[in-house]
C-alpha cells in the first residue's frame, strides 16, 4: 500500500473507503458518454477549434484596414513553431506516386515542398507534412495552398501549435480574400491598382472547403469538398478529402454508419481504378482500421509497403493489420520496421521522441504484440526500454511526450496485468511511475490519474491474493471514488491537449474496475460467485476494438475472465463458445465461432483447456499444436 498511499498524496486524493462500488452495466458510464471520441477523422479531438475568424465591420466610406495595410495579419513567422529552428529542411517524401496538383507559388522549391507536404499529410505523418508546408512558406510566404497545408496538418493541434494554425487560417482567408477582390476587379474591367491573384480557382476552393470545416464540422466540410470534386472531376485527392471528414465509422454492434459506407465506396471505386495508388490505399486502410472484420484488407495493407518501401506510417499501418488477421509474426515485424524508420528519421533531423509519435505508437504496439504470442520476456523488455524514454517538462504536452507518459510508462505493468503469474501483481505495481518522479511535470499533464487507478486495482488484486477480500473490497471502493474524480479532471485535461489520452485511460480503468470486482466475486464465497458473470460481462461489453491504430490498453481479452468463470462453475461447453467468439470470422470457419482476438494465446490456453474438460479432445489436440506454433514462431 506504501506506493498507493504515496501517489494519492501526490494528488491530493483522499480515500474514502465505505463508498459504495457501482452496479455492473453494459451501458457506458455518462462520463464515458460525454467524453467518448468521435468516430469521425481527421476532427479534432481535443477542443471545438475556433472558427474562421471574421472582418471587423467597416463604416460607410471607410477604407478596410487590410486594404490600406495588408500587414495587419500575422507575419509568416507566427505560422513557424520554435520546434522547427534547429531542423534541417525535410527531405523528398519516399513515395513514388502522390497526389500532384498545380501549385501556385512563385519558387519552384515552394510547390515541391507543397507537393511533398500533401503526400506526408495523406501518409498519416503529420509533423512531417508541417515541416514541409513551413518550408514552402519560407521560399513563397504567400503559397496559399502552403496555407492550407498548415492548417490541415494542425487540424489537431498540440496545444502549443494552436497559435501557428490560428494564424495559418487568418492568412489562408485573407489571402483568400485578396484573391477574390482581384478577380472580382479584374472582371469588371477596373484599372485601379490590386494586388496580384492569389491561388488558382480550385486552390481557393480547398481553403474554402477547410474553413467550413472550422465553421460548421467535418460533415459539412466533407459536403463542400463532394462539390467541389464535381467541378473539378479530375482531382482525385478532393474524393479521397470528402470521404476522410465524411466516414462515419462503426456502431456498437460493428455494422458500418451510412457515411462509412459511403466513404469505403468512394475510396474503393478510386481503387479499382488504380489499385497501387499508394495514398489512396492508405486513405482506405486508415477508415478500415477499426472495422470488425479486416480479413479482405490485408493484401491491400501488404501491397502498400510494396509500392511504398520503407515508409514508417505505412509499416505501422501493415503491423496493424497484420496482427489484426493473425499474423503476429508478421506484425511484430512490420512494428519494428516502422520503428527503425522513425528512429533513423529523428537521428538525421535532431528530433525528439517528444516529436515522433509514431515511434511511440510502433513500439508499444510490438510490445503488445510480443505479449499476444505469449513472449512476455521480449514483451516486457520493449516496454521497459519505452518506459525508460526521459521527457522533459517543457515537452510534456508533445503528442510523442504524452504517449510517453500515458501508454509508454504504464506498458510494462498492464503486460504483466495481463500475463497474471504469481509475483506479477508486485512486479506491475513496481513498474508504475514512481510518484516522487511525476512532481516535476505540475500540471503539465495528468497521465497521474491512469497511473492512481492502476495502482488502485493492482493493490486491490493483491489484497484477493493475500486473501483479504475485505480490504481488496474496500480499495476498490476508493477506486470508485478515484474514477469519479478523474471524470471531473476531464474538460482540464482536454485543455491541455490530452483528451485522446485521457479517454483510452478512463475506459481502461473501467473495464479493469469491473475485472476486479469480477475477480472478488470469484475469490469470495460460493453462493456469491454468480454476480463474477455480469461483473466480467460488463467488462467484455466496454472493451472495443482499439481506435487510431493503437493497441489494446487492456491487453487481456475479456473473454478470458469469463472463461475462467464457466470454467469454475463447471461450464466448461460455455467457456468454449466464449473463447471460440474471441476468434476472427476467418478462424469462425475452423472453430465455429466469431470475435476479433487471433492467435492470442491467453485465449488458446484456455480454449485448450476447455475444450479438454468437455470432452472435445481431437480439437484440444489441434488446439495444443496451434499454441506450439504460435510460440515457435
């Protein structure tokens, strides 16, 4: 209890032991529903963004200020983050085939950066696509579509890069503005002096469309970009736009929104056309990602770092999909790809970790793929060596920093949550953050909060093994407590840009809550081991498919606990069809049931062992020579 006792302190969290624990639902908790993200990339996710900002009114006869000094915007400078000083110019973008348009700019080294940024931008490699359109900016600071370019790889900004996409948009309109008052003069036949024509008609229509975006959402920004894709039939990346801030994703029962569906139509009859556009399979493999069943995808996944080679996003994406089919082999090498790619890049810039969160992303997930396969040893050092990453202060609200200290600094423990040895329980609560070292972050971030209510459920998990169920019972009622606090802590942790984080750790600890009091139904008498069902239930229920190409946060599939429950009252008929609906509709075919875990093999052990006790030994026999392989490979 030392370690819990320190990091409640730390906070000034006081425990309130007698605090009743909620009733098991499998309904989301309405902080769960006020903060759930949205389906719907590329939205922000942290803060509705300011809206396009607006012209003071003018008095009759009174001259506009931009017209007497067009100066009064913010200078190009303000686009450029202090980040960028000490980086050398981005390099060409290492695909071949991107989406190539008419820029106008009056450098020719301009448009090439533009082009460049619009690849990384459709690559998944935001910061990347920043430096470029900074780049473009420096060698043409009136570029419109580097304007652009900016506020769209800011359109989910870390909190100190607000600024840059502010001011990038009050440019964007005002060049926008000037460009339409030189042909609107030049139409009429009138010699006074203008300026020059900024951007192309289709150019000024993408800055148009983005502002919708900051006017009314990403439907109706989607529905501009479906215009003007009609009157430009022969731009594709504007399709490829509509159907990105169009996707509706999934519901809670895995069927396709009718936006889904029409985004993957889009996109797919794009492809038919060009099925090694490298963008365009990314576009489609990025709003398939959270899809339930990803089988049918995997060639298009493998076939883009074909075309592709050697791209770290695109190595990420094939990792995913990899391990999302079975393939865990495969994705543990796709991961590890990805993240020698990023490593090289932040050797050659000079960039931090802070910077790079696809590295983040890579490592982690070759973590929890390791762990999947049951190769905890390697699992355990990855998440070892992430967590060992120094962020400092000044950088903790980076997205690289934050993943650091939300996800990297956790890892270790949740595998050995998820592995359940005896000793595990100590390891795990030795792995956390230790409080003393969290002081110097203030306030700077608030990843205190996962790391309070996983010491929380650990602590309570090591009561049961003690055999205190009493004292388990009461920590778990402080957890309760614990997790009505931090959903208070939510709208400060989205100021500080950590929304996304915030939520994968907030429906984390919920499902771990209701693992735990399963857990304690289990472990206490007889008569009371019924309430373990809805308890595990409720869990099961709340864990959904990982989003934003991350992996699990809980890494035990839930159907393990259930498992263990029918397993404990003699089901073992029922434990079978639980684990075999843990399996993807590939192996549904084999097994005779459906679900998404592949080749877990937590799910296999126990499979096996069901399978046994009901009597059904050839398949426990094939079972057996499954979990060999998997940990052969």
């Amino acid at each position: 209890m030392k370690y819990l006792v320190a990091l409640i302190a730390s906070a000034g969290l006081t425990v309130a032991a007698d605090k009743p624990a909620p009733k098991p639902t499998t309904k989301p908790s309405p902080a769960e529903k006020k903060t759930a993200p949205s389906d719907k990339k590329p939205a922000p996710v942290d803060k509705k963004p300011a809206p396009a900002p607006k012209p003071a009114p003018v008095a009759p006869g009174e001259k506009k200020k931009e017209e007497a000094d067009v100066h009064a915007i913010p200078p190009v400078e303000a686009m450029f983050s202090p980040r960028l000083k000490t980086l050398p110019e981005p390099t060409p973008v290492p695909i071949a085939k991107g989406f190539f348009m008419a820029v106008t700019a009056s450098d020719p080294k301009a448009q090439q950066h533009v082009l460049d940024g619009i690849s990384n931008l459709h690559g998944g490699w935001d910061f990347e696509a920043y430096r470029h359109f900074c780049a473009a900016l420096q060698a043409d600071p009136e570029c419109l579509m580097a304007h652009w370019g900016v506020v769209v790889s800011l359109i989910d900004p870390e909190p100190d890069l607000v600024p840059m996409r502010t001011a990038a948009l009050q440019r964007m309109v005002e060049l926008v503005n000037r460009g339409e008052a030189t042909v609107e003069a030049e139409n009429k036949g009138e010699t006074k002096e203008v300026t020059k024509e900024i951007g192309t008609e289709l150019e000024r229509s993408y800055a148009y469309a983005i502002a919708v975006f900051f006017d009314k959402g990403p439907a109706a920004c989607s529905d501009a970009f479906r215009k003007i894709s009609e009157k430009f039939p022969n731009d594709p990346q504007l399709k490829v736009l509509q159907a990105a801030f169009g996707r509706g994703g999934y519901d809670d029962q895995g069927g396709a929104t009718p936006d889904q569906v029409r985004s993957e139509t889009i996109l797919n009859d794009m492809l038919a056309k060009d099925p090694d556009h490298p963008l365009l399979l990314r576009a489609y493999l990025a709003i398939r990602a959270e899809a339930p069943d990803v089988r049918g995808d995997l060639e298009r996944a493998r076939r883009l770092c074909q075309v592709a080679p050697g791209y770290a996003p695109f190595l990420h994406m094939l990792g995913h999909y990899e391990l999302r089919n079975g393939n865990i082999t495969q994705a543990v090498e796709a991961f590890s790809q990805a993240g020698e790619a990023y490593r090289t890049w932040m050797k050659s810039t000079g960039v931090s970790h802070s910077d790079c969160p696809g590295w983040v992303k890579s490592e982690c997930y070759r973590a929890a793929a390791l762990a999947t396969k049951g190769d905890y040893a390697n699992a355990l050092a990855v998440a070892k060596a992430v967590a060992a990453i120094p962020v400092p202060p000044a950088e903790a609200r980076r997205e690289g920093a934050q993943l650091l200290l939300w996800e990297g600094r956790t890892l270790a423990a949740r595998i050995l949550m998820r592995r359940g040895l005896p000793g595990d329980t100590a390891l795990a609560i030795a792995a956390l953050p230790k409080p003393d070292d969290q002081k110097v972050y203030d306030k700077r971030t608030h990843s205190i909060w996962f790391y309070q209510g996983l010491a929380f459920a650990l602590e309570a998990r090591k009561k049961i093994e003690e055999g205190k169920l009493e004292e388990a019972r009461q920590i778990s009622s402080a957890m309760t407590l614990h997790g009505e606090r931090m959903a208070e802590n939510r709208d400060a942790a989205a100021v500080a840009g950590e929304r996304s984080a915030w939520i994968r750790a907030f429906k984390a600890l919920e499902i771990t809550a209701s693992e735990l009091l399963g857990q304690l139904s289990m472990a206490g008498p007889k008569d009371s081991i019924g309430s373990a069902f809805n308890w595990y239930r409720a869990a099961l229920d709340r864990q959904t498919p990982a989003s934003m190409l991350m992996p699990p946060t809980v890494l035990l599939p839930m159907q393990c606990r259930l498992a263990d429950y029918y397993l404990a009252t003699g089901e073992a008929e029922k434990a079978v069809d639980i684990l075999l609906q843990a399996h993807t509709p590939e192996e549904r075919l084999q097994l005779q049931g459906p679900g998404r875990y592949t080749h877990d093999l937590e799910i296999l052990t126990r499979l096996q062992k069901a399978l046994t006790k009901a009597g059904h030994k050839d398949q426990a026999a094939e079972i057996a020579a499954e979990i060999e392989k998997v940990k052969s490979e």
